[in-house]
C-alpha cells in the first residue's frame, strides 16, 4: 500500500511555521521538503524521520520503523502530536542540509 495524496496533504497542513513546504514522489512514496531540504520521508501512510541525536531526547519512546527494505530503523513521528511536531521539524530544519545539485556527465 502506497501513501494517498490525502495523507501526504495532511502531513504538509500540519507543519506549522514559515517554511516553503513542498513534497515529491519518490519510488511510489513521498519525501516532503521545507526550504529545499528532505526532512520527512512518508511511506505507506506512515512519517518517518532520520534518528540523529539532536532529536533523541524528544523522540524517547516513540516507535521505530523501516521505512524501505534495506534502510536503517527511522523514527515514526506521530502527525497528531502538534507539538512534537513543530519542536522535531524546528531542529530537524535546522541540522538538515540543503542537497547539492548533481552535474550529469556528458558522454
């Protein structure tokens, strides 16, 4: 089972602050963008964020999942919990870089 747009359209409504929020589909799932950088990967109606340490304190408990096969447990981030959501977005905003540009290789 895939992300629904529906899902993918409430996560972005409850991310609050002056972010330019964007989403893109990725291999059938969503990796949802706030000023040009990847904080939140969806998969199958779920929110997934990266475990960094900046944010372990806050996250203390929270369930763990696999977002794809053969990737690393991430955090699941509860959507309802507005404000674990604003304070977890905050510093992952932060700490995120935005992705360099690839050059494509002329042959």
């Amino acid at each position: 089972m895939s992300t629904s747009v529906d899902y993918i359209e409430f996560v972005c409504g409850q991310v609050r602050g002056d972010y330019s929020i964007r989403y893109k589909k990725m291999f059938g799932e969503y990796l949802v963008y706030l000023n040009e950088k990847p904080v939140l990967l969806v998969c199958e109606n779920c929110v997934f964020i990266k475990k960094l340490g900046e944010i372990e304190s806050l996250m203390q408990g929270a369930e763990e999942g696999i977002p794809y096969k053969g990737s690393r447990p991430h955090y699941i981030l509860d959507m309802e919990n507005c404000e674990l959501v604003d304070k977890v977005i905050r510093i992952l905003e932060e700490i995120t870089p935005v992705p360099k540009k690839r050059v494509k290789k002329s042959n």
